[in-house]
C-alpha cells in the first residue's frame, strides 16, 4: 500500500505561482510513475502532469509553458510548480502514482482557487 499525501494548494491571483507538493510513503517510490490531476467543478478529472521513473515529463497543453513536474526519490516526493497561474486552473489536484505492477493509487487531494 502507498500513502501519498499533497499540501501546498491556496488561494492565488491571477498570474501568481504555487508549488504543490506530494510525499509518498515507500521508499521504492522511485520506481513509480508518478502524476497531478484535476477536478474543477462540473467537470471530469484530467491528467495535467506525469514523470515517469526515468524522468520524463509530460503534460496537457493547457499548462504547457507554465507547470513544471518533477521528483525527489531521495525524499519520496514529488512536485507541481504553477506559474502564471489563470482562473481556469481552479481545481482540487490529485496526485496519483503507479507502481510498475500497475497498481495505481491516489492522494485526497488539494484545492487551488486562482482568483483576484
């Protein structure tokens, strides 16, 4: 079983920046492929960023130029940064990870509002 756990969500201006945060519980956290989703009200949840076990990055084309995901595997723990943020990215964001067996998990979630 994985724990994972974000912090980090708020409430932000317009143009403002975040850093979420997501801190696993196993230490083979490095094997994982590891992601941020989102839920806005109304609306289906969608993949917004990956990093798979190598390294390599993705990410929807709405936040392309302005989210960067990456991980620590030393500290178990992977991060969001959002910049110029826009009223459109309110959500509450998941982290999710899958391990190479495909077992999936999911954290509770935390709310971003972006807002003036």
């Amino acid at each position: 079983q994985v724990q994972l756990v974000e912090s980090g969500g708020g409430l932000v201006q317009p143009g403002g920046s975040l850093r979420l945060t997501c801190a696993a519980s196993r230490s083979i956290f490095s094997t994982y492929t590891m992601a941020w989703y989102r839920q806005a009200p109304g609306k289906q949840r969608e993949l917004v960023a990956a990093i798979t076990s190598g390294g390599t990055t993705s990410y929807v084309d709405s936040v392309k130029g302005r989210f960067t995901i990456s991980r620590d595997n030393a500290k178990n723990t992977v991060y969001l940064l959002m910049n110029s943020l826009k009223p459109e990215d309110t959500a509450v964001y998941y982290c999710y990870a899958r391990s190479a067996m495909r077992n999936t998990y999911w954290g509770q979630g935390t709310q971003v509002t972006v807002s003036s």
